[in-house]
C-alpha cells in the first residue's frame, strides 16, 4: 500500500514533467434534493473524477459524497476517495493498479480500504464514435474493513473482481451506460458482492449535461448482521465536463 502510494508519487512527478504532452479531463456531478415545512429533508450526491493522461499511461483521482437527513437527523452517508493507474499494454489490452477508501456506517463498516490489481480489455469499440464502447477488467482486490461494531476487529479479506461496463450514444445528445462489478469473496465461498449502475444522460451542450442513475450494492453477506443484503441510490445530477 505504502509502496504504490510511494511509487505513484513518483512517477507523477515524472510525468508533470513532460506536461506539454499530457492531457487533462475532468468530470464532476452535483445533484441535490431540499425539502421545508412539514417535512425538512435535504440530500446532496456530489462526484469528481480527474484523469491525468500521458501517452500510455493514465493516472486518476476520483470522490464522491452522499448524504442524506431527515428533520436534521443524519440517515445516509457514504464517501469515498481513490487513486488508480492504468497501462496500455497492446492495442486492446492493458493493466490498472488501484488504491481506494470508503465509508458507509450505514451500512456497517467505518471504512474499507481497496487495493486493486489486474488487467483490463477493450471488447467493442466504433471507431466513428469514441462514446460507443464496452470494455472489461478481471483482477484481484485485497480489502482491510473497520466495522462499525466495536465487538469487531479489523478484517482483511481477498476477493476476485471482474467488471464490464458499456455505453451507447444515440440522436446525437443521449448517452446511455451500464456497468457491473462482481466481487466472490475468496475467504468465504458463501459470500459475493454485486455492485451495479445504469444511468441516461441528455447533453445541452458538449461539456454539461443531465443524468439519471440507479446504482445498486449487494451483499450476501452483510458487514453487520440484520442489516439488509441489497442498497440502492437513485440520483439525478448535472454533469460537467472538461
């Protein structure tokens, strides 16, 4: 962990270097709900993602908060922060290297910390339009968990991760995308985590746009007994690009 915090630091470095060759992309979401009078509710889904890219090799930082009260009592809070380093090896293959945290108490862990490895594959891609693509990963994922209930020790755990994700563009300005990331849990053949999201997105113009997403997250087994298997958040946000 240390090492890969370490050694992206460096390479960054590196390549900052040679910034007049590299490319910048950034990506941010901000969708928000308000409610007053009887009912006084607020929730906020904020996301940001930015890709480094140079030559073959691409750094990005990615984050997201969601929150969620109702009548000033806090019922939903999930966040997350995460770096990742992708590799073009050939054409359509490549390798990522991935460090991220979350946390949900919700859900029955104060944080996990992921570190991912594994290679990735380009499955489809039209070459008149780079928006139409489907696109695969399949690697290995050691997670260090801190549960909510203090009864419980900090956890490690290994799973296998595969993840495929595709998206259409169609009339122009409507963008469609799928993806679904599926975690078997090599410590236990009894437990599988299946995380999943579609969304829809009409442009206005070519750096904003409107998106409606549902993400949803299952666990046969979940963090804390009692605690439901299956969580889902439906969201509409405006996306800005550039």
């Amino acid at each position: 962990m240390k090492l890969f915090a370490a050694s992206t630091l460096i390479i960054t470095a590196l390549l900052l270097t040679h910034s007049s060759h590299a490319e910048w992309k950034h990506r941010g979401e901000l969708g928000a709900i308000v409610s007053s009078g009887n009912t006084e509710s607020i929730t906020i889904n904020a996301k940001e993602s930015t890709v480094f890219q140079f030559q073959k090799n691409a750094f990005k930082f990615s984050g997201r908060l969601f929150l969620g009260s109702l009548n000033e009592s806090l019922n939903a809070r999930q966040w997350s922060l995460g770096l990742r380093y992708d590799r073009d090896l050939f054409e359509r293959f490549g390798a990522y290297l991935g460090e991220a945290i979350e946390g949900d108490s919700f859900a029955g862990y104060s944080y996990r910390l992921n570190s991912d490895i594994g290679g990735k594959a380009t499955l489809f891609s039209d070459p008149s339009n780079s928006h139409n693509i489907i696109k695969s990963e399949l690697g290995y994922r050691y997670q260090l968990l801190r549960s909510t209930d203090e009864a419980l020790n900090l956890t490690a755990h290994s799973y296998l991760r595969g993840f495929i994700e595709g998206q259409i563009q169609f009339l122009g300005f409507h963008l469609f995308n799928a993806w679904i990331e599926l975690l078997p849990e090599l410590n236990s053949s009894q437990n599988i985590e299946i995380n999943f999201e579609t969304s829809f997105q009409v442009f206005f113009a070519n750096q904003l746009s409107l998106k409606l997403g549902f993400l949803g997250m299952y666990s046969e087994i979940p963090k804390i007994k009692n605690l439901k298997k299956f969580d889902s958040i439906y969201t509409t946000s405006l996306v800005a690009t550039f």
